[in-house]
C-alpha cells in the first residue's frame, strides 16, 4: 500500500543557481545566494558570459567568493545573445542528468520564459530574480520571483511591475492599522489609501487564496490562505513593501482579520456576507 512520503528538509533540497552575468549585478550574488538557502542548497553554482569583455570584471572576484563556475560564451554574431543560448543548453542537459530539486535563473530577460515552463513541467520548482523591468511573462512563469532591487538594502521594494506606487511607509502604517488586541475582528481593513487594493492582479490572486482555503463558516486560516494565493502565482510579498502574507493581506483593506491567543489568525473576504461573526475554531 503506497503512502504518502514526507516533503524532504529544506537543507536537503537541490538547487541549480544559473546566472545571466550580462543581466545580473555582480553586487546582487551574495543575496540571491542567500535567499535561495531558505529553499534549499545550490549544489551547482554557475554564471554565464564572456568574460573577455570589461563589463564582467566585476563578477571575477565574486566567483571565486561565492564557489561560482563561469561558463564562457563568446558572442559569434554582433547583436545576438549566445549566453542566453549556453545557459538553457545547460539547464536542459543538468534536468536530465542531474537528481535536483528545483532550479533557479537569475536574468531579467523575458527569453528564458519558455525555458521556465519546461522545468516546471517536469516537476521542478523554478525560482527566479530579476530587476523591475523583467517582463511580467517571465515572473509570472516562475514558481517565485523576487526583485533583486528588494534584496540589495534589506527591505523590500516598493511595488510590483504594474502596481499603482506604494511607499515602505504607507505598508507600515496599513500593518499598524491593522494591529488589534488578540481575540478580535481586525479593523484594519480601513486604510485611508488603499494603492495595492488597486492592483486588480494581485487583489484577485489574494481573493482566490481565501476563497480556495475557506471553510463553511467563511473563515480560512491565514496560513493556508497565503499558501493558496502563492499557488496561483509567483506573489513575493516584499515585492509590494511588506514582509509576509499576513501583513499583504492587511495592507490591501479588502479583509477581515480575526487573531487568536497563540498567534493563529484567521482571514475572510469582506465580500462574503455569510460569514460567520467570528471564526468557528
């Protein structure tokens, strides 16, 4: 009788780092690298280019610093990107020839779209990092994509490629709104501006987790609201100024929040008039 297996530790987990050097920063590897160990180790480490050419000096120091193997690449044709080519020749041939986990691309170049999408196809998770102007049909391949802009200072960005501006203190101050003693309906649902609650993308993906993850009375557990959303697309929520799913949740105005001793919340749409006062628990 077949069972389910447990899901293998993050420590255990496999991961493929290949790196668009002609569209990555040299000064963004050490918080890529970082990021990725909350998923897993990047067993295989590699950045592409031709470092013949004066605008990769930057990157000879960090590969050494990082364990990066760079991958040469000359440009054959004037106006052709022959990396792009050497970096899904490798992804194709590591997929097949390598026990991994999941994969990551750091580019900003819409090209690897396709790429993604077969990795994901055959089961693999696809992480992805990139700067603001990465075409939206590349994130939205991704298992989860992060802005490099939010990884380089610590704090996060401020919105996401065709949100309405937000700023790091207008999230903060919607958390802060939202904040209500244990045991109570937030009221955080009223912000006087309300920008990420004009993100039609992102309100209907965060709707969609709480409708997935709702039980009879209404209610669903933030956890498992937050998990469903990011099912449905690759949402970073440092991506749109805030830390986590709970504080995005609150900072969009759009739900109700109900805290509970021990730190469990519970999050329903402010839409449905059939939910219970509180949630049943």
């Amino acid at each position: 009788m077949e069972t389910d297996q447990p899901a293998p530790p993050v420590i255990n987990r496999r991961i493929a780092l290949l790196i668009d050097a002609d569209n990555v920063s040299h000064g963004k590897i050490g918080s890529i690298v970082a990021e990725l160990s909350k998923y897993g180790t990047a067993n295989i480490r590699r950045a592409y280019g031709d470092w013949a050419s004066a605008r990769l000096n930057g990157w000879k120091d960090k590969v050494h610093e990082f364990a990066i193997r760079p991958i040469q690449q000359f440009s054959y044709s004037s106006g052709k990107n022959a990396t792009d080519i050497a970096l899904v020749i490798d992804a194709m041939e590591l997929l097949y020839t390598q026990d991994l986990d999941a994969f990551c691309i750091a580019s900003s170049d819409a090209d690897f779209t396709p790429l993604v999408m077969q990795l994901k196809a055959n089961g693999h998770e696809v992480y992805g990092f990139g700067e603001r102007k990465t075409p939206d049909p590349f994130v939205n391949a991704c298992t989860t994509f992060l802005y490099l802009d939010g990884l380089e200072s610590g704090s996060a960005p401020v919105a996401g490629p065709a949100d309405a501006p937000v700023s790091k203190p207008q999230a903060k101050a919607g958390a802060k709104t939202a904040a209500t003693a244990k045991g109570s309906v937030s009221a955080a649902t009223a912000l006087p501006a309300k920008p990420l609650a004009q993100n039609a993308k992102l309100v209907t993906v965060l709707r969609g987790g709480v409708e997935a993850a709702a039980r009879e009375d209404g209610w669903a557990l933030m956890s498992a609201a937050g998990s469903a959303a990011k099912r449905q697309a690759p949402i970073d929520p440092r991506n749109y100024g805030v830390k986590n799913f709970p504080a995005l949740f609150e900072a969009t105005g759009l739900f109700e929040i109900f805290k509970v001793d021990g730190g469990q919340s519970y999050i329903a749409d402010r839409r449905n008039r059939d939910r219970s006062a509180t949630p049943n628990r």
